[in-house]
C-alpha cells in the first residue's frame, strides 16, 4: 500500500482539511458512488455500508476492516464537495446529486 494521501473536507466542520490514505479514499469512493442511488429517497448510510462490502478490495480492507469509518469519511467528504446529499428529514437518507 502506498503511503500517498489526499486531503478531504467535512460537511461537518466546514473549512477544515484532514489528510487520509489516498488508496483507502479513493476505493471507497468508488464503491460508495457506484452503490449510492440518484433517486428519492435515497439510501441510508446502513444500506449503502452492506452494499459498500463486497465491492472493496481486500487488501487495502480485509473483511471489511475499517469500511465503517472510511464510508463515513468519504460520505461528509462528498456530501461538503457538493457531489452527494442527504435528505432534510430523519431517518438520515442520502442520495447522488
């Protein structure tokens, strides 16, 4: 695994940039997007997660190790880039723009 990182945003904490693992990032953020519906109403984020598995590589997540926070990771880092968002009402549904 390579030690290359990225930096992501946090719908969260506006204006504020973590680095992360690069390699992790960017397999999540391509399973994310591939699971995650364009439609009303959405997913919620335990829907998108037991999609989210079986499509990440197992070396860089053995047995889904740590798929948990890297969703989550991607799922504010996506939703401050304007590239996702979740619906206004509970429970939390999110959906692809």
């Amino acid at each position: 695994m390579s030690k290359r990182t990225i930096m992501v945003e946090n719908a969260v904490s506006p204006g504020r940039q973590t680095p992360v693992n690069a390699d992790k990032y960017e397999a999540m953020r391509d399973a994310y997007l591939q699971v995650l519906p364009s439609a009303e109403p959405g997913a919620t984020p335990a829907e998108i997660k037991a999609k989210l598995t079986p499509l990440l590589p197992q070396d860089l997540f053995p047995g889904g190790s740590t798929a948990g926070w890297w969703a989550k990771c991607v799922q504010l880092d996506l939703e401050a880039k304007g590239v996702i968002v979740r619906s206004p009402k509970s429970p939390v549904r999110l959906r692809k723009l």
